[in-house]
C-alpha cells in the first residue's frame, strides 16, 4: 500500500495493516509479505511492532518483511 504525503503520519498505515493482518487470518493465508525501502522508517515499525520477521536484501536497497499468521 502507499499513503501519500498529505495523508501520512495519521496512523493510516498501521491501521491498513491491521485490517490486512486480520482479513489474510480469516481467509486462512498462512503467511503475509511486504517489500518496502530501508529508508522508510515509520513502516519498519509497523512491521517491527507486529512481529514480522524482517530482513535486507544484499545491495541493502530493498527491505523484506514477513508473518507467519
């Protein structure tokens, strides 16, 4: 998901993930993916906040994260 700069900072993010988090677990997803740049601190948090495993790529341009649900 992106959240454009007029509307970031707003917890928009975090509670687009939740809902996510929540519709993947009751659809019987297993596990949940993002890719997102190390810059991009606040979804780090996000992601560091609700236990998914996170780690970067080797030219440390790109960041993975995952759940397992």
């Amino acid at each position: 998901m992106i959240i454009p700069d007029a509307w970031q900072r707003r917890g928009i993010g975090a509670a687009l993930t939740d809902v996510l988090l929540r519709i993947a677990k009751d659809w019987g997803i297993r596990e949940i993916s993002a890719v997102t740049l190390p810059e991009n601190d606040r979804m780090l948090a996000i992601f560091k906040a609700r236990k998914f495993k996170v780690a970067i790529n080797d030219t440390r341009d790109t960041v993975y994260a995952s759940k397992t649900l």
